[in-house]
C-alpha cells in the first residue's frame, strides 16, 4: 500500500520522479526485504497467500452491511473515536481548501492511507474483516489531523486531551480486566453448556490462560501417575485460535506438542 500510494502520487502529480534512478534503487531495496516471504511461498505451494486470499475473496456471497458497519465502526474504535473525529474534520477542512499544510504534502499522506481503509471497508461489504488490518494507513491520517490542530491558538487543543485522557482510561481498565479478570463477577454461567461455556466472551480473550495452565498442570499430573494418559500425550484443538493461546500458556511452558486438525481456514499457521 505503500508503493501503491507512491506510484499514483507520481502519475498523477510527479511524473518527472519515474525518471529518478533512486525511484529504481527503491523498488530494488523493497524487492530484496519481500524476497524471503516468495522464496518460502514457493517452496510451499504459496500457501500463505492461499490462506489470506480465501479470507477476503470477494462476491462469494451476498452483500453483508453487519460486516461492513462491524469494520466501520471498528476503525473508528479502534483508532480512538476522538481522534477519528479530528481526523474527519482535518480531511473536511482540506476539501473546503483551508491552508495549514502544503498541498503537496497532504496529497502524498491522503494517498498513502485512503486506498488501504476504501480497500477494507470494500472487502467488509461481503467478509468478515478485522479492524486492525486498516491501522497503518491512519498513521499519515494523524500527520493531517496534527497539522490541521496545530493551527489553533492552544498549545494543546482541549479535544487532544480529551483523546489521551479516553486512551488512558481505556488502557486502565483493559490492564485491570487482563489481570484480574473482574468482569467476571459480573457474568453468569450457570446456565451455559459445558461444551461452549465461555464461546463468544471477549472478557477471556486475555484472561484466565495461566489459571487454566495452573488446573490443567495439576490434571495432567494426575492422569499420568494413574495411568489414564501418556505423559507426553499432544494437546489437540480444531481451530487456530484458540490453538495459539493453548500452545503459549500451555502445551510450550509443559513440553507437549500441540496439534491443530482441520482445514487450512481452521487451522491457519498450524497447516504447515
């Protein structure tokens, strides 16, 4: 995405660069750094991009606006909704041709972020996307929105506060969650199945995998000296998340090796 940016600011404003010999020498350096990831795709009949092209291949079923509300809605959390907004606004007043950074610049920035978030928010409109994928190209979003807010009479706009002050808050009470896994007390599983309890509940994302190794240490012990199992029986499970947790937190730290059976959409790197 970089390059693409790259290339349609040239074609479209600065076409005296294709005659640049270090325009080349940049697309060789960029060749050298991405040779590795092809060289082991092609020893391994380019299953990676196999993988990733069956996650967002297009027109293979109907149109699903919850995908695309899903991805919307997640950049803007995702990225701090504050500053989303400060970003809109920044774009808004670019369009309205206010003057707080040369035109030349703001050009290059918008062209190495809106082709990446119109890329996914496109792709949401029939699969399921996450909103991190969209990330990088709110880095040069920021620049914009800084540049547009470093124009008010205030060192530090109150709004940009209010960003960091909402980031911070966040950040507390996601370290509080991952460590002590409190909103726990506030979630009833009483009447869950056993089979798919905790199945959907982000709160376990990031909590209760070294408790889980704690109990299952204990169990494996157990069942070994009773003769129930092997002592190096494998860890199995039928999809890659949450296969990765399970191998981190607990088939890693006990020498055990850990299998993932099923397709390579279910079991992702494992496949290989």
């Amino acid at each position: 995405f970089l390059w693409l940016g790259m290339i349609l600011y040239m074609l479209m404003y600065h076409r005296d660069w294709l005659r640049q010999w270090s325009l080349y020498l940049a697309l060789l350096v960029s060749a050298v750094c991405l040779s590795p990831v092809l060289i082991w795709n092609l020893k391994v009949d380019f299953i990676s991009f196999r993988y990733h092209g069956d996650r967002v291949g297009l027109f293979e079923s109907e149109m699903r606006l919850d995908y695309f509300f899903s991805e919307l809605f997640g950049q803007v959390g995702y990225q701090n909704p504050i500053n989303y907004v400060l970003i809109v606004i920044a774009i808004v007043a670019l369009v309205r041709k206010k003057e707080f950074v040369s035109q030349k610049l703001s050009r290059f920035l918008l062209l190495q972020s809106i082709p990446m978030v119109i890329t996914f928010l496109v792709f949401a409109l029939w699969r399921r996307t996450l909103p991190h994928w969209s990330g990088p190209a709110f880095l040069s979003l920021m620049i914009l929105a800084a540049a547009y807010f470093s124009t008010l009479k205030k060192a530090i706009p109150t709004v940009v506060k209010s960003a960091v002050v909402l980031m911070l808050f966040v950040l507390v009470i996601a370290v509080v969650e991952i460590k002590t896994g409190i909103s726990r007390n506030f979630v009833s599983s009483a009447d869950q199945d056993k089979t798919t309890l905790g199945k959907y509940d982000v709160t376990l994302d990031m909590y209760g995998w070294r408790q889980l190794y704690t109990k299952f240490s204990e169990h494996h012990k157990t069942y070994v000296k009773e003769g129930i199992m092997p002592e190096e029986a494998a860890v199995v499970s039928d999809k890659w998340f949450p296969a990765a947790h399970l191998d981190f937190y607990v088939a890693y730290p006990m020498q055990l090796p850990l299998y993932a059976l099923g397709s390579l959409q279910d079991s992702h790197k494992y496949a290989w």
